[in-house]
C-alpha cells in the first residue's frame, strides 16, 4: 500500500509547505525549534532546488 504518515513526516511537509508559500526562513525556523535559520535553510535547500525550473511567464 503507501508508506506510513510519522511525525517527522508531516513536520518536514508542514515546513516545506510553509516555505512553498512564502513564510519567511527565519519563521518557519523558529516554528521548528531550530537554533538558526541557516541549519533550516541546509535542511530544505534540497527541496527549494527541486522545486526549481524553467519560469513560466503568466499571460504571455
């Protein structure tokens, strides 16, 4: 079937999703308990750099 919902699941989806929507680093880090934005920023720079590609210009 799927794969089990954890905790640190959803809280790694909360945050992503926190970050895809525009929350500043430095509040969604202080969400999550971490001591500084930059360890957040280590730990989702691999899902900003997936979420990246080619820009799509809206009403072109």
């Amino acid at each position: 079937m799927g794969q089990e919902a954890t905790v640190h699941g959803l809280r790694h989806t909360h945050a992503s999703l926190m970050l895809r929507q525009g929350v500043l680093l430095e509040v969604v880090s202080e969400k999550l308990g971490h001591s500084r934005p930059s360890f957040t920023a280590n730990v989702y720079r691999p899902v900003y750099q997936s979420e990246s590609g080619p820009l799509t210009l809206v009403g072109s």
